[in-house]
C-alpha cells in the first residue's frame, strides 16, 4: 500500500519532469529563433536590398538588380578607399607583429628590471577610447605641423594593434619552449637565429592570430582613421561619407560586399585551423 | 667572460628587443595623451591655445548643461546597453552551451556573432533601413494595419540602444559561453546530488561560477559603448548628443582643442569610476 503510493508519487513526479523538461526546451528554441531574428534582421535586410531595383532600399522590393554592385566598382573613391584600407591594414598589422613579437620574446625569456611595468605600458592603451588615442595623437601631430596622411592612421592602427599582438603572443610563450631553444643554442645557433628559426615557427599559430585579429580591427576602424586622415582615407571613412546622402542601395552593396568577404575569410581560416587542431 | 658581463650584455640584448615597441607606446600613446593632459588645462582663443594653466574647461563644463547632459546621457545609455546586452546574451548563451547538441555549439556560435563581421558603419546604418520612417519595420506595422502613422523609432535615444545592444549581444555571448563550457560538470552533479533543483542549481552555482566572466564582459562593453561616436551620430540624430558626439563637435565646428580635451579627460574618467566599482568582480587574465 504505502509502497504502491509511493510509486504513484514517483511517476507523477517523473511525469512532471519530463512536462517540465519538454516545457523548457520549447522555451529555450523559442528564445534561440527570437534572439537568432534579432540579430540577423539588419544584416538580411542590408543584403536584400542590395539588390534593389529602385533608388530607395526600403519596402517595397521592386525587383533583382545588380546595378548597385555595378556602382560601387565604378566608382574610384570607393575601390581606392578599399585599397588604402588594405594596405593600412596589412603594414600596421605586420608592424604591430613584430613590435609585440620581440617585446613578448625579451620579456618573457629575459629577466629585465621593471619588466612588470613594462607589460602594464604595453597593454596601457588597449583600457583607453580609440577616440581619445585619437585626439592625443591629433593634437601631437597638429603641434609638430605633421601633414595627416595613410601614414598617420598606421601610426595609430600601430598604436591600438601592438597590445593586442603582445598579449597574445606573450600568453602564447611557455616555458616548455625554453629547452627547445637551449638545445639550438648549444648546437651553436646564434640568439638572432634561435629567435627567427626556431621560437617565431613555434609560436606561428599565435603570431598568425595576432596578426588577423589586428588586420581586423584595423580594416574596420572608423575614429581614428577619420581623424588622422585627409585625402586618402580608408573604406569606413569613405561609407561615412556615403552616409551623407542618406539611404542608398550603394551603401547596402558595399556593406554585403564587405560582410561576404569577411565571412569567406572567416570560413578559410576556420576550416584551416579545424583541420590543423585535427591533425595534432 | 664572467658571469657579470655575460648578465650585462644579456641584459643589453633583452633591451634592444623589448625597446622599439617601448618607444612606440611611449612616443605615440603616453606623450600624446599627457599632451592632452595639459591641453585641457589651457584654454582656446580665436583659433590658437592659450597656454595659461586653469580648470576653466572643468569649471565651464559643471556649469554648461548642455555639456553635463552629454555625461549624463552617456551614463544614461551605456547602462542601459550594458544590463539589456546582458540579460539577452546571458540566457541565449546558456541555452547554446547548455541545451543545443555538442557537435552544433561551435556552428551555433558562429552564426550568433556572423553579423560581427560587417564593418561596424555598415551595422549601424543597416538598423537605419529598419527603424527609420520609410523603413521595414514601420512598413510591416503600417501593412498589417496596427499603425496609421509611421512612427518615430529611428534618431532617437531608442534606436541607439537598440543598434548598441545588437553589437554588443553577440561580444557577450562569447564570453558568456566560453565561461560557461570551462565549468566543470561536477559543479552542477554535487548540487543535484545534494538536492538542489534546476533553478537552484543555476542561482547558487553556476551564477556566481561564472559572474567574473559577466562582469569582465560587461566591463568591455562599457567601456566601448561610452566611447562609440559612430553607433549614436548615425541612429541617435542630434536631439540627446552623448560625450563623443559633443567632442567632435568641439574639434569640429566649434575649433575648441582643450575643451575637447578637457570632455576626453572626463570620459576616461568615466571609465575609471566604472572599472573601480567593479573591480572585485573583473577577472583580467594576468600573464
């Protein structure tokens, strides 16, 4: 008897875990398809009327066109703009590397006074608003009489990218590596060549990775490239100035066009590094 | 060789490697920004600065209300965004980890931040073709007939917050979720097995686990969100300008260096106090 309700309790209980369970996973992909619209809603939106053959990118959809891809290839400012953009990108990333490569190198395999201090200088900026970065170098560069240039915006893409590759490349140097290095040594290869052939290879993955990460956020900066430019500018401040005029399908084409790149690099390098992660 | 010099010329070596990239923050982050100290401390005449050392640009500033606003609604808006970013990653972050199958998640989570990679301009204006008058959403209310009248959803307090928490929803749920996947399960089997219930499990346990990671995460998205002209110049309008909005306006328009720097000085300030209250909490990994 007592038994017996106490198996009925049970299977009540188990029953009302189950509703609960089924309950709450309906919730949970509820959620899931909300949040998932919330953010893909912009971005679908940019890309379909993209295609829009009319001169509003607003409803209603009058059609596919592909005159606005057709503009932006036209159009000099905007494919120069592209070029500056990549060529600021690569040369700030490549130096913001190698700076951040041998501060982590010295910093982490040689005992230097202050080197606490040090570390607290290098990743200083990375707590500071890329705006106000902006406005001390501005006014810097304006006492000096610096004319502002592609050249300029580096220095600061530099600027904000160098405590990023330290970090990561210093998070990067254990001292399992240590012995790797001290065998080259005793084989007799010098320090410049133990740092270039033998810890830079070791360390690719987290070098490669500052490097992209740096590459990304300098191609999609947008305040300090504005302010430290002045005729040639890179893409953000070019769709900025696009902006100007107000809703257009040429600014929709050119913002799918970006975010089709990205996602096409994103996938390469995913599949990439899945396949190496694989491998090892 | 002794050892002395052996160390000396070690030690010579370390510096030589560690000291361009020294030079470059020194000379490129730390003058310019104690030059912008200093300025803000000098005041503008016609287009020159004078170089006479006061807190006019302070002073001005408390007594300005249109300057003080600009604080306000950045405190306003940023924590805004920070709470609402939070309280829509936390549980979507949850559900990835928790709920969606293993071999998913990693799809799962790059498709939450996919939208991370358009260039953060294009991000803003695209809400524009949404929000605005003519856009989709007051298209579709106006079709379906729950509207007569467009509304008025775009250049306004609304629309920044709503462009702000879309970006920074996705940062969240990548930190979120890569606190979450670190816990271990036993966490969550010891509270079973001591007869704590699904919420009680989370509320007790797997919170607080993972509060450090909210806040750092949140930490982040103050401090880039109070900072952001470009998220509030193009869907905020000119109504309620926050403090990077009013800064350029005084290197704009106005040509008024040290103010601005005086608002930048501010707004690091800002920052500060906001890193202070929630310090306990930051967990920023130390190397």
């Amino acid at each position: 008897m007592a038994f017996d309700q106490q198996a009925r309790t049970s299977d009540v209980l188990l029953h009302q875990g189950r509703l609960k369970r089924v309950l709450g996973s309906c919730l949970s992909w509820l959620y899931l398809a909300c949040i998932y619209g919330f953010i893909f809603l912009p971005v679908a939106v940019l890309v379909l009327f993209s295609f829009q053959d009319g001169r509003l990118p607003v409803p209603p959809f009058n059609g596919f066109s592909l005159q606005w891809y057709e503009a932006v290839f036209a159009d000099r400012k905007l494919t120069a703009a592209l070029a500056n953009s990549f060529l600021v990108a690569t040369t700030s990333s490549v130096v913001a590397c190698t700076l951040g490569f041998l501060a982590a190198y010295a910093l982490a395999r040689y005992k230097l006074p202050g080197s606490a201090l040090q570390r607290g200088l290098l990743i200083a900026p990375m707590t500071v608003s890329y705006l106000i970065i902006a406005l001390g170098l501005l006014a810097v560069l304006n006492t000096f009489g610096i004319r502002l240039s592609l050249w300029t915006v580096g220095i600061g893409h530099v600027v904000i990218n160098l405590p990023l590759c330290f970090a990561v490349i210093y998070a990067s140097m254990g001292d399992h590596h240590i012995n790797i290095e001290r065998a080259a040594r005793d084989l007799g290869a010098s320090d410049f060549k133990v740092m270039t052939l033998v810890t830079a290879p070791m360390l690719m993955p987290s070098i490669m990775a500052a490097f992209f990460l740096s590459v990304t956020f300098s191609w999609d900066e947008f305040i300090i490239a504005f302010l430290l430019s002045r005729f040639d500018v890179t893409l953000p401040v070019e769709i900025w100035s696009m902006l100007r005029s107000g809703l257009n399908p040429k600014t929709n084409a050119i913002g799918s066009l970006v975010f089709l790149v990205s996602v096409a690099v994103l996938l390469v390098l995913e599949l990439a590094l899945f396949g190496r992660s694989r491998k090892s | 060789m002794t050892t002395a010099t052996l160390e000396q010329s070690e030690r010579r070596k370390a510096w030589a490697l560690v000291a361009p990239a020294l030079l470059w923050t020194v000379a490129f982050f730390v003058i310019p920004f104690l030059y912008m100290a200093a300025m803000s401390l000098w005041s503008r005449q016609g287009r020159d600065i004078l170089r006479v050392w006061n807190l006019d640009n302070y002073a001005r500033f408390f007594s300005e209300s249109a300057l003080l606003r600009g604080l306000t609604n950045s405190l306003e808006i940023t924590l805004t965004v920070t709470v609402l970013s939070v309280l829509l990653a936390y549980p979507l972050a949850w559900i990835i980890a928790e709920r969606v199958p293993k071999r998913w998640q990693r799809m799962a989570l790059i498709l939450a931040i996919l939208p991370f990679w358009t260039s953060y301009v294009v991000r803003s204006y695209s809400w524009l073709l949404l929000l605005s008058k003519g856009g989709v959403i007051n298209q579709a209310l106006l079709g379906i007939g729950l509207i007569s009248e467009p509304l008025e959803i775009a250049s306004n307090r609304t629309a920044t917050v709503i462009g702000f928490v879309h970006f920074f929803v996705m940062l969240l749920t990548l930190t979120i979720y890569s606190n979450l996947i670190q816990l271990s399960p036993n966490y969550r089997r010891a509270a079973a097995d001591l007869g704590a219930n699904a919420f009680q499990t989370f509320w007790h346990v797997i919170l607080p686990l993972t509060l450090p990671g909210v806040m750092t995460g949140a930490f982040l998205t103050f401090v880039l969100c109070i900072g952001d002209y470009i998220t509030p110049q193009i869907l905020g309008g000119n109504n309620e300008l926050v403090l990077p909005q009013i800064i350029m306006l005084q290197i704009g328009r106005r040509a008024d260096f040290p103010m601005a720097a005086a608002l930048s000085i501010i707004l690091m300030l800002a920052v500060t106090a906001a890193y202070v209250l929630c310090a306990r909490w930051l967990k920023i990994e130390r190397a």
